[in-house]
C-alpha cells in the first residue's frame, strides 16, 4: 500500500480509516435484525410458512458461509478500500430491492445483503491488522459495540416506523439503506487518499524494489516457495476457525431461541422481549472490556467470556427463575467472545493478507455451523417436547468453544 505524501492526506487518512471502520461496523447487522420484528407483517402479507421465514433468516448466514472465502481474493485484486466501498454500495442495492413490491425481490436483496455483509466481516479485521496493527483488539472491541449498538436500534425501530402512517414493513426493511450511504460518501474519499502518488523516478525505482521485497516475503511460504501452505492443512488455522464458529453458534442460538426458551419457563413475552434487549447491551458491554483486555492478557481475555457463556447456559438448566441473570452473563460472554474471535485473525497472522485469509476460513466455518445449530436445536425441542435437552446441546457447543478458544489464544502463527 502506498503512503499518502503530502501534509493533508497523512493528517487526513487516520481520520477517514476509523470514520469508515466504525460506519462499516454500524452497517454490519442492522439490515439483518431488522427483519425478525417485522416477520409477523412480512408472513401475513407474502403469505410465507414457517420454513420459508425460517429460510429468510438463515438465508444471510449461508451467503456468509459461501462468500467469505471469496473476499480476500477480492481485496488482492481490486484493494481492501475498493472491496469495501463496493460492499456498502451493493448492501444499499440489496436494501433498496427487498423493500421494492415485487415478493422475488426479497429473496434477491436478502442474498446481495448477506454477500456484501460476508466482504465486511471478512476484511475489517485485515484492515485493523494493516493499518493500527497495536489497537486491534481496542478497535475490534469498539467496532464490535458499535455494531451491536446499530443492531439493536435498527430492530427496535422497525416496528414504530412499519406503523406509520402511510408506511408499512417495506419501508421499514428500506430505512437502513441510510446508513449504507453515508458509509459509502465516507469511503469514497478514501479511495482517492491511498490512491498512489507520483514520486521522482529514482525514489519510485527504490519504493518499487522495496516494497516488492516485503510483499514477497510476506507471500513466500515457509517450504521456500512463492506460495504459502493452505490454511486447510494448519492446525492453527482450524483451532480459530472452529473458534469462531462455535462461538457463533452461541449467538445466533441465543437471538433465535432465547425468548422462546424463557417463555417456556412461565416468563412473559414481553418480559422475554426486554431480556432480549439486555442481552444485546450487555453484549456491547462484553465486546468493550474484552476488547480493552486483549492487548494486556490476550489469552485470558480470549478465554474468560466462553467461560460466562458456559456459567450462563447451564445456571439456564439449573435455576430457569434466574432467567435475567444467565440473560446478563451470556451476553457478557457473547459479546466478549467476537471481539476475541475477530481478533485472532490478526494475531494468529504475520502480515494483513494472511489475515483476510484466515477471516475468510473462520467466518465461512462459522456461519455455516452458526446457520446450522439453531436449526437443530429446534429439532431437539419437537422430539423432546422441552428445552432441557436443546440446553444441554447449546451447552456442549460452548464447552467445545472453550477448548478451542484456549488451543486458539496461544502464542503461535499460522505460516
């Protein structure tokens, strides 16, 4: 990457990075959860069965699971800025499309939403990794609560906005497109900043020799060889991966059934529905304090929020009447556990390009078992007729997270 040479573009592009790394960050889930509110209208109005609603929401994960091995490779070619400026603008594409009156619409912008969240997910920990490669873990932390922040505010907004006069649930799936469009105008100028400037020829001659000097020790493998060893075949690689997917597995559990889980247990819906909420803010909580702690106790920090996570799951099993409790501590755990997920891609790497390679692996692992646990706890409920059993799959999952987030945190990288 080229460095900007003159006095305004270096004062210029810190600024620009964290404006456009925070509003990718609120771009990353609010086009996501503003659905499930507003599912209720969507069935009634589409006339869509409970497979096809069940569908519509696990339909973004699988695009996740399919594309993000893709988006490194995007970035290579085209440069992380580009990618991700194209990402916002298909985002607000697939927006604008699933809130037009046409039913196949919806499908086609559900699958454009996922694909460019899947680009986002993948290459803002590179980013991170190249550009403020000793705040990773602060930064992760930061952009994890904003997005978790605009998750929950685009959910709680969508039922108040469907119900205005003259509105309805289109409009109400459409308003985020807002917010994928100030991230595009905030991006834009960024292309231009890191855009390469001209440089007298003998410095050019210098900077060339050089910088293709570290790109190819960055790529050289470690068999000697201008290409490195497939991350299939790194055991480090895999011990992340299955992190991040296990823990996500947590998460969209949590979203998915939760409420449910505790209305089983004689809470109410609307008291279900506030617990929700508490567990979305104290994720943002989580995603804060783990982020600050990594830098200091990296391994600590990676392992302490899958261990809130496990103590909240089985005290659901033991003491239900606690409900808020477990609510409280999963959340802490859930949020902290991203944050720490996120941020292995970078410190299990050597150098950017070998992080969004290793984001795509984990994120492509864990949304497809992340798309598919939830699914299959729901199964456990219907031959079980209760949700002890569900409880005690989700509880095993996180267990296994445990193992894998401390094979993940030590101190190694994959070559």
């Amino acid at each position: 990457m080229s460095l900007p040479t003159t006095a305004p573009a270096r004062m210029l592009r810190p600024a620009l990075l964290l404006a456009g790394i925070f509003l990718l960050a609120a771009n990353m889930r609010g086009a996501l959860t503003v659905v499930s509110p507003l599912m209720g209208e969507i069935r009634a109005d589409l006339d869509i069965g409970s497979a096809g609603a069940s569908a519509l929401i696990s339909l973004p994960l699988l695009c996740f699971a399919a594309v993000s091995p893709l988006a490194p490779k995007l970035a290579r070619r085209f440069g992380t800025e580009a990618t991700l400026t194209s990402a916002l603008v298909l985002l607000m594409v697939g927006i604008v499309l699933r809130s037009l009156p046409l039913a196949a619409l919806l499908w086609v912008g559900t699958v454009l939403i996922g694909s460019a969240i899947a680009c986002i997910n993948v290459l803002l920990p590179s980013l991170l990794k190249r550009d403020f490669p000793d705040r990773v873990g602060s930064l992760t932390g930061a952009y994890n609560g904003v997005q978790s922040a605009f998750a929950a505010l685009a959910a709680g907004f969508a039922v108040p906005i469907a119900g205005l006069p003259g509105s309805g649930w289109r409009l109400a799936l459409g308003f985020t497109a807002a917010i994928a469009l100030i991230g595009i105008a905030v991006m834009l100028p960024q292309l231009r900043v890191n855009a390469p400037q001209p440089a007298p020829e003998g410095a050019r001659r210098t900077e060339v020799s050089t910088t293709v000097g570290h790109e190819a020790g960055a790529t050289q493998g470690s068999d000697g060889g201008g290409r490195r060893p497939s991350l299939l075949r790194s055991a480090v690689a895999w011990q992340v991966a299955l992190f991040m997917g296990l823990q996500s597995c947590v998460f969209y559990s949590m979203v998915t059934w939760w409420p449910t889980i505790e209305h089983s247990y004689g809470i109410s819906t609307s008291v279900a529905g506030v617990h929700a909420a508490v567990f979305q803010a104290t994720g943002i909580v989580g995603s804060l304090v783990t982020g600050a702690a990594l830098k200091r106790a990296p391994r600590p920090a990676t392992v302490t929020p899958v261990v809130f996570s496990v103590i909240g799951v089985f005290g659901m099993v033991m003491f239900p009447a606690a409900a808020i409790v477990w609510t409280i501590v999963i959340g802490l755990g859930a949020g902290g556990c991203i944050v720490a997920a996120l941020a292995l891609f970078s410190a299990r790497t050597r150098d950017h390009h070998r992080a969004a390679e290793l984001s795509g692996m984990g994120q492509s692992v864990g949304y497809l078992l992340a798309a598919a646990l939830p699914p299959t706890l729901g199964f456990l409920h219907d031959a079980t007729h209760g949700w002890q059993v569900p409880l005690l799959a989700l509880g095993g999952t996180i267990v296994l997270a445990l193992v894998f987030a401390a094979l993940g945190s030590r101190d190694r990288v994959v070559e």
